[in-house]
C-alpha cells in the first residue's frame, strides 16, 4: 500500500499563492491515480483535483477550475496542487489520496483507498 506525505500548507491572504506538494512512498507512483481533497469543518471530504496514473487526464471541481492546477512528477513521486486566487471559502484540511488505476472513475470520492495526513490551508479575507 503507497504511504502518502503533504506538505506546503499555511496562512495565506485572499488573493494569494500557495503550492502543496505529496510525497509517495511504498508502491509504484505510477500505478495510481491521484487526488487531492479538501474538509472544512462541518463539511463532507470533497474531491477537489485529480490526476489519472498516466499524467494525460485531469480533473477539477467547479469551484476550483481556473485557479488550481493539479500536476505530477513521476520520476520523483509527487504530486502538486499549485492554487491560486485563494479565497477565504478555500480554507479547509487538504489530503492528498491515491487510487490504484483500475479501481474505477479516478474523479470519484470513492475509489480512493489511501490518505495522507492532511495539511492545513487557511486564506485571510
């Protein structure tokens, strides 16, 4: 099973930049889709970003489109969430996921398996 690690979260102003990046370990990067998740409190876990194991097809959310780019590094084992134009309705507990390639629709919540730890994003008005 791929062990995940996030890392980049922060404090940021609306308006602002941030980049998170998850480190995969344990597996072959390569055979898994990926995602990147978001929780505000009292909220479900939404599915905010993905990538397919092949780096040729993505997936955004509506609220998040234009603003946010999901890419991965296959050589090193990463994948990045690059969010720009951060708005304080952004602010949440962002997990990185990873879904074995033919565990189905790589855009839906449920065929992601294994999560990381979370890090913290939280954009100032």
């Amino acid at each position: 099973q791929v062990q995940l690690v996030e890392s980049g979260g922060g404090l940021v102003q609306a308006g602002g930049s941030l980049r998170l990046s998850c480190a995969a370990s344990g597996d072959t990067f390569s055979n898994y889709n990926m995602g990147w998740f978001r929780q505000a409190p009292g909220k479900e876990r939404d599915l905010v970003a993905a990538i397919r194991w092949s780096g040729k097809s993505t997936y955004y959310a509506d609220s998040v489109k234009g603003r946010f780019t999901i890419s991965r590094d296959q050589a090193g084992n990463t994948v990045d969430l690059q969010m720009n134009s951060l708005k304080p309705e952004d602010t949440a507990i962002y997990y990185c996921a990873a879904a074995k390639y033919y565990h189905g629709n790589f855009a839906l919540r449920t065929s992601y398996d294994a999560w990381g730890q979370g890090t913290q994003v939280t954009v100032s008005p």
